[in-house]
C-alpha cells in the first residue's frame, strides 16, 4: 500500500539479502524514498541531502553541526544531544561525506523510533540556525581572557578544533592532497569537512543560503528499512515535512570530472615536530591514483573491486607483494585500493616511509608490475578468489558496527544521490554471474589493466614530504591573522565580541524546557536481556559450543587455548605472535602460497590474544588466544583443513615476511594515534589499576607503540631478527600444549554438518598434566603520564580504581559516567571548552572510571573540568530524569543488537570469562535500580582527588604545563 503522497515506481525482492526493495517518489516535490523491507525490528531511517561545496570552509560539515542545535518545533538549544539520552536508539548519528549529508537512526522500540523520526524530520527541514549556534559549532573569535580586549584572539568552535584534530593524521592529509589534484574541478577537489586554515572564511550568511538550497526535500533521498511498511513512513515524511514545500527548481548534482590528458606529478609536504625528526629522510609518501568509471555503472563498479581485489587483496597479489616486499619504502600505503564513495571511482597504491631519491623508482615498480600483470595475466584460480571474495561479502549479514539495516541503506547511497539505480547495488548476483563469464576470457584481466591503469592518462603521482617547520609555520599564520584582525577592530567590534561570548556563555548555561521533546522512559524496556543460547557440547573430548543464527550461507568458527604462562620476552611479542600466525606459510607452503588458500577458502583469518580481570577480582586474571575465520557454508571442510594447518604449522622461519610485517604494523599504529588518541590515553591513565589494564597499555596502548618503534629498528640487525623469530616459536610450542575449545556459527540446517567436519579433523585431545597457565601480578599504583606526539590537539584522561562487573557498585558507577556527560562534561568541555567530544564511564574489566576528551583544544582547563562535574554533582539537587536518562543509555548499549555471528561469538566470549547470563542479567537489573544517592555515594566513596590518575596525548608545544602539572614526559 502507498500512501497517496507517494507513487510507487518499483518492487524489487532480493532473495540474497532476504529484503525487497521498494522505489517511491513524492508526486509533489520530487523527494526519493528508498524502503527496504526485512522481518526485522530493528528498524532503520536514514534522510541524505546532497551537498556539493565549491571551497573548503566545511559549510556542509557545519551545516550538519548546525542543524541539529534546534529547529521550529522543538526550540531548545540541543535536541540531538537531548535525544540521545532520552532513547532507546541502537544508532544515532549525523555524517558528513565528500557529497552528501545523512542523518541516520535506529532503534527496536516503535514508540522510539517515532520519536526520533519527528525530532529528526522537524530538525532537518526546519532547523533554526541561530547564529550562536553556528558560533559553538562552526568558528568564532574570542579574546583569550573573554572580558579584556587587549587580550590576544582565538579562534574557537567545534568543527574547527575537530579537524584540527583531523587534519593531524597524515593519512588524512595524504587523501585531501590526493584529491586536490585527482579531481581538479569538481566538488571532491575541496575537503568538506573542512580544512583549518579555510573554516573562519565561511560566513554565517554563507551557511543559511547553503542550507535553503540544499536542505529542501527536492535535494532529499530518504531510506528505512525494517519491518514498519513504507506508507506508514510515508504518512509522517508528509505530514511533518512535505506538504509544506513546493518542488525546487533547482537541481543539486557533481558534475563528471573534466579528464587530464596525460599523467600529472606534484610533490607537497606535511607538518612533523620535533619528535619525529628521526630519519627524516625516509618519511615520504608516494602515491599514484587514476580516475576510473562511474560508480553508478554496476558492471564497471564490480570490475573496478575484482580488479582491486586481484591487484591488492593479500600478500600473493601481484601489486601488493610489490609493495610489501620492495627495499624502496617501509610499508604499503595506508590509501591503497578502490575508492568507490564518489561519483567517479578512484584506484590508489603507493609506498610510505619512501626517500625523495626513490620516487620515481616507486612509480617504476608499480608501472612494472602493473605491464607484467597486462603481458602475463594472472593465474585463474585467483580471479576465482577474488570472485569468492566479492560474493562472501555480498552474502555476509553485518550489524555489529553499524545496523545491519543502516549497512545496506549505505551501499545503496552513493548510487542514489548521484541520482542512479541503488537497487542495482544491492542485488548484485546477476551481475556477478555476468562478471563470472567475462572472465572466462583469459584477456580480460590484462585488458582491463590496460584499460583502467596503464593506458588511462587520467593519472596523478604525488610525493608528500615530511617538513620540520611547517606547523611552527601553520601556527604563526594563525596568530598572524588573528594579530591582523585584531589590529582592525574597533572599539565597538570589540565590544561586540566581547558580547557574543557572554551570549553564547549565557546560552550554553540555560536550562531549556526538555519536556517539550517526546522520550522514552523505563516502562518502555524490556523485562528480559535479549541472550543468544548455544549448545555445551564435547567433540572428540574438546569442549564445544553451537549456535544457530540467521548467517545467509555462511560459517563462523573459531579454535580458544587457554593462554599459557608466558615470560617477560614472550609477553612483549604476544601480539606479533597474533599478527604472524595468520600471515606466515604453513607446513609446506609459503606464506604467499597460504594467503592464495586463504582467499580461495575463507572470507577472514586472524588471531587474537584476551586477557581480561575476574567479575569478582580483577587483580585475578584469565586468558585466551582465539583463531577465528568466517566461510561459505559450502567450505566448511576446506576451512577445517585451513585453520588446523594455520594452528599447527606456522612458520616462522620466513625471516624476510616477518620483518616485513613489523613495519607495516609499525605504520599502522603509528598513524592510528590521533584518530584513537582518547581511549590511548584512558589505557594509559587506567594502567596501574589491574594486570589486565597494565598489559593493555603495554601491548596495544601508547607504551606498545612505543615498544614498536624501538623493535622495528632492532629488527634491522639479522640476528636481532632471528632472536626474535626464535621468541615467536616458542610462543607457539607453548600453544600447541595449550587446552582448547571449539565454537560454531551457522544456520541450524548446517550445523551438524560443521560439527562432523570439525570431528573429522580433530582427533582427541591429549591431556598435558603440566600445562601452566598465564598469569600476571598483582596491581595498585598511580599514573602521572603525558605522552608527546604530532597533534594540533590534545586527548585528557584521569582514572580512579573503582570495583569489577560483579560488584554491587559497578551498576551505579556504569550510570554516573553518562550522568556526568549529559548533566555536565557535554557542555563544560565540548559546547564551552570546544573540544570534538568528551565524558565518563566506568570499565568494569579493568575496574576504573575513566573521564576523558577527544581533539580538544584545552588541556588543563579540561582536567579541572573533570574535577569540577564531581563538585556539581554533591553541590546539586538532581531530578529522577537526568537519572533516568542516563540508566536508558546504559540499557540501550546493553540490549544493542549485533549481527547474527556477531551475538554468538560474543557470548561465547563472554561466557570463556564467566560473564553468565545470570551475572549479565543481575547487572542489568541493578542498573535499572540506581538512585540519584546512589550516584553521589559511589562518586564520594571511589572518585576522590589522591586515588586519581592522569595521562594526555598532546604536542611539544604545552611542555611548560606538563611540567607544571608534575606529568612525567614521554614519547609514542
């Protein structure tokens, strides 16, 4: 049934996906509505606005920002904030791409999901735009004491300290730089989320005439899924929204990019401090990318991924084993691959930690290899691959990221906002089988490497290299400006700004009249945890656990042993033990010879290590390493044969790969500072409050990157190497001793089957009398640490120990960390302090209550903030709804669905460390029973100022308050 606003133009089922796609089209303002329809409650809308910026100042990322500080019916300065703790959501969020903009939702509750769908429509289409809004979110100037104009000037807002943030990974500016050259003309040229330099030129006039082109539901594509029918939707899109717009002249679309006609090479550089000053000479980054076809084109999009897949996909592929195995760089480019959110589809390789001397021996190699794969053509069976590989991810059911639902609405997108066939992208199989005969042709993966790369003059070459003085540079410009502008103002724009800032301060402190924003309370969640149950069973006297699940055709299953005693030697490298296992050959096969069995056989391999505090005790610790792989049902018994092989014949004695996946990894992690560098500093501020927390920081925290840096050069000595390969086998004899447990995910039909499989491989087990396991002492010391890396931002920590997940206090303390963010940290440290984001919680594995920012501008500041939400929470008479609110978001994260798989492997994951449904469903009820004075007394009995704990990640430049505040310096 269609509601008679709409006309339906198509129905599509797709039996791969299990859904049916409905294609509607609003008859008076031409808006698109895209409904999937699915057996599922977890219903999903999505509304996207093409946005096509012409410059850099980040409108359209600020326009987002912006629109959610309130609209026509709901007049209060932040309702998505508001929102998010007034609901059950299992997702809520605002995205900003290079060309559109969403504002997508989910949730299982239905008087919910209307809610937000109301608070969202109305938020949309009929935002306020206050110009003190755009002030908080976008940029403004202030004077650095706000009351004195002969103070100096700042710049501040929100977007503008997170891309600072941002802009600090070299990975990021690589991209933007990329694209400044690969599109030359269109909207991709610019960065949409905005670069610094450029966001204090947008205007707040700019900002309203963008948002009256661009937000109108002509420019609208709206998308839900579930199993709420289209009309319903559709009665609301029209009643809340539609009938009050006419059909808008205007069409808002890219334009196809005007093509180069021979290859263009352009070097630029990247700022580095001080503290990255070693080998200099080797931090380059070369890149080559070439403009492909359109991503509306469903055949050249699927032959631009195979392409991708055969060029890159594992080590045994031709371009990647290139870059992996070449003297000319320290690791594969971090851009590397197919680009396929734009209009025009984009192909990237590259090296990093390059010299200049190199570069045109880089472009060499990758021509090269590109030449020999056009002449020589590469084996079927990997085209095979490839092909398995794009039908696994075709047929696999997410949902433990985003929503399965929001997944799909996503692929779909690009396709529909550059006004193509999103139903086309979402059923692929006949496009598959067509891409499958086309293979057949032993030409056609030479033909197309000619076609798309070598003989394609739509090529960019570009070298970023790593310069000393540039942020000194990009921060004198800055204050330059600011020196500028300031030495213009008058007397009354002095005044004037002086003004604003009270304003804004005045209406970050209002309280607003919430009740005029529909919620949820606690009648509405449900009486029971959802739990996902699986089989206790024994095969060949291995423990073993089964779970039925909607997986669409595929396995999951993993092999856990019990984590042995360890040395101090082998605990360092545990997680490079991880790394190789699923990266070296096995038995007699090499390990390019394993990565082709691999992507012929599973869609994922990989091993990780867990250690985790006891519920009761988390001074006692328990630990496991788990493989884990994923398969089509009908690989069942090639996926047996594969991950034995992986767990009982590495090898390590492939020196050369080992060496080469330290760098890579070193890399990695180097680049992933920034982007994660709150939790680094919570791990950080966390570790000397259990064993567990204390490895995490010295594995996978700032003290392992550390570690890593200093491991990749000593790994430049041969018998440093040797060592170290040594260290990893004895790892792994201690291992092949180990206990094991098996687990199973597959639909109930398959499940038997797999089990028969796994029987078949396994003999029994063989019990080792003197197998002892891992352990590690005990805990209890305070941590003082700043950690300098190269950011224009800092992430703040403190930590206090508190009580594991068992204890009665654990619930309470769960609820303060969101009561603390919604009654205090949201405005204190983002809306007035500026930062990207900031909060509390409590981690029950560790036992410690972590507070923390992310891309923030401030740093002391902050940490008294910190401080100061404990004071506001004794000093304060708080009503049942701020407690309340903050119990429907520990609930939310707590009933939050995952994918099918993904709920199983969880439980089994949890049930290894005795987190029992019995134990979760008692913690859940003790949340639904916390009090306001139960908040307060948890807060006076384990916050309080000598048990804290404090670590940042921040610049050179804010060495002096470091000092001050008696932090001990180090560097990652």
């Amino acid at each position: 049934m269609t509601h008679p606003a709409f006309e339906l133009l198509r129905s599509q089922t797709i039996d791969a996906l299990k859904i049916r796609v409905e294609e509607y089209r609003h008859k008076n303002t031409g808006a698109q509505h895209i409904h999937l329809v699915a057996d599922n409650d977890e219903n999903v809308f999505l509304v996207a606005l093409r946005t096509v910026p012409h410059d850099s100042t980040g409108v359209a990322h600020i326009l987002e920002h912006t629109a959610l500080c309130g609209s026509k019916k709901y007049p209060v300065r932040d309702p998505f904030f508001m929102m998010v703790r007034r609901s059950l959501n299992t997702f809520m969020n605002a995205f900003t791409s290079s060309d559109w903009t969403a504002y997508p939702f989910a949730s299982q509750n239905r008087k919910d999901f209307n809610n937000l769908l109301d608070v969202y429509l109305d938020a949309v289409f009929f935002s306020r735009l206050d110009e003190l809004d755009f002030a908080q979110e976008g940029h403004r100037v202030e004077f650095a004491e706000p009351e004195n104009p002969e103070s100096d000037l700042v710049f501040k807002g929100v977007v503008f300290n997170e891309m600072k943030g941002a802009m600090s990974s070299v990975p990021s500016q690589l991209w933007h730089t990329l694209c400044k050259y690969l599109y030359p003309t269109s909207t991709y040229h610019y960065n949409s989320g905005g670069e610094p330099e450029d966001i204090p030129d947008l205007t707040y006039q700019q900002l309203k005439d963008f948002y009256r082109t661009h937000y109108h539901p002509s420019n609208a594509i709206f998308m839900t899924y579930g199993d709420i029918p289209a009309a319903v939707h559709q009665e609301k899109f029209e009643n809340q929204a539609l009938r009050h717009f006419e059909k808008l002249d205007e069409i808002i679309a890219v334009d196809d990019e005007k093509r180069y006609h021979a290859p263009v090479n352009v070097e630029e550089a990247y700022p580095v401090d001080e503290n990255d000053a070693d080998n200099l000479e080797q931090k380059n980054h070369v890149v080559i990318s070439w403009l492909l076809g359109k991503t509306t084109n469903l055949d050249e999009s699927l032959e631009a991924q195979l392409l991708s897949n055969i060029l890159l996909d594992n080590s045994a592929s031709p371009l990647q084993q290139a870059l992996e195995t070449t003297e000319l760089g320290q690791a594969p480019s971090p851009l590397c691959g197919l680009d396929d959110s734009s209009r025009e589809m984009a192909f990237v390789c590259g090296l990093e930690g390059c010299t200049l001397d190199n570069v045109n021996n880089v472009e060499a190699l990758i021509l090269d290899t590109l030449t020999q794969v056009a002449e020589q053509g590469v084996p079927q069976e990997q085209i095979a691959a490839s092909l398995h590989q794009l039908e696994l991810s075709q047929r696999e059911v997410g949902g433990d990221g985003y929503p399965y639902g929001l997944q799909l609405i996503l692929t779909g997108l690009t396709s529909a906002t550059h006004r193509g066939d999103p139903i086309a992208l979402l059923d692929v199989d006949a496009a598959l089988d067509n891409l499958r005969r086309k293979t057949q042709d032993p030409q056609f993966i030479q033909n197309a490497v000619r076609k798309w790369l070598l003989e394609n003059p739509h090529r960019v070459r570009l070298t970023l290299r790593p310069d000393l003085q540039m942020g000194d540079r990009i921060k004198a410009a800055e204050k330059n400006r600011l020196a500028q502008l300031k030495a213009q103002l008058s007397e009354n724009e002095k005044q004037h700004i002086i003004a604003q800032t009270k304003a804004l301060q005045a209406r970050q402190l209002h309280q607003d009249d919430e009740s005029i924003l529909p919620k949820v309370g606690l009648e509405d969640i449900p009486a029971n945890l959802h739990y996902t149950a699986g089989s206790h069973e024994s095969v060949n006297n291995y423990p073993l656990r089964r779970y039925a699940a909607g997986t669409n055709g595929l396995l999951y299953q993993q092999i856990t042993c019990k984590l042995p005693a360890l040395n101090d030697a082998q605990l360092k490298v545990l997680p490079f033990y991880c790394i190789c296992l699923t990266e070296l050959g096995n038995g007699e096969k090499d390990y390019l010879a394993t990565q082709r069995w691999q992507a012929e056989t599973v869609g994922s391999i990989s091993a990780f290590s867990s250690i985790r505090g006891a519920g009761d005790d988390v001074q006692n610790i328990d630990a496991y390493i788990t493989l884990s792989a994923k398969a089509l049902s009908r690989n069942s018994a090639a996926l047996n044969e594969l991950m034995q092989s992986t767990l009982l014949q590495p090898r390590f004695d492939e020196l050369d790969r080992i060496r080469e996946l330290i760098a890579q990894n070193r890399a990695r992690r180097e680049q992933s500072i920034t982007g994660h560098g709150h939790s680094l500093a919570m791990t950080a501020a966390c570790a000397g409050m259990s064993p567990a927390a204390k490895v995490s920081h010295q594995l996978s925290g700032l003290e392992g990157i550390a570690a890593l840096k200093a491991l990749d050069t000593a790994l430049d000595n041969e018998k440093s190497l040797a060592e170290f390969a040594q260290t990893l086998a004895s790892i792994h004899q201690l291992i092949l001793q180990a206990p094991k447990q098996f687990l199973i995910v597959g639909e109930q039909e398959h499940l038997d089957t797999y089990r028969d499989h796994l029987q078949q491989r396994w003999s029994g087990e063989s019990a080792t009398e003197s197998f002892a396991e891992f352990e590690l002492p005990e805990i209890s010391e305070q941590v003082r640490e700043a950690w300098i890396t190269n950011t224009q931002v800092n992430f703040c920590a403190k930590a206090y120990p508190t009580v594991p997940s068992e204890h009665p206090d654990a619930a309470a303390l769960t609820v303060l960390g969101g009561f603390l963010r919604n009654g205090y940290l949201h405005r204190a440290v983002r809306e007035q302090g500026g930062a990207y984001g900031g909060g509390a919680s409590q981690d029950s594995n560790t036992a410690s209550f972590r507070f923390y920012s992310y891309r923030d501008p401030r740093l002391t500041e902050t940490l008294d903030d910190f401080d100061q939400s404990l004071v506001w929470l004794q000093e304060t008479t708080h009503q049942w709804q701020a407690v309340e609110e903050a119990i429907l978001g520990v609930i939310g994260s707590i009933d939050k669905p995952g994918s099918p798989a993904g709920e199983a492997k969880s439980t089994y994951q949890a049930e290894l460390f005795g987190r029992t449904r019995e134990k979760r469903e008692l913690f859940r009820n003790r949340v639904l029973q916390v009090t306001a004075d139960d908040l307060k007394r948890v807060a006076r009995t384990y916050l309080t100022a000598e048990k804290a704990s404090i670590a940042v990640v921040t610049h050179a430049g804010q060495k002096a308050n470091l000092e001050s505040l008696g932090l001990q310096l180090k560097t990652c």
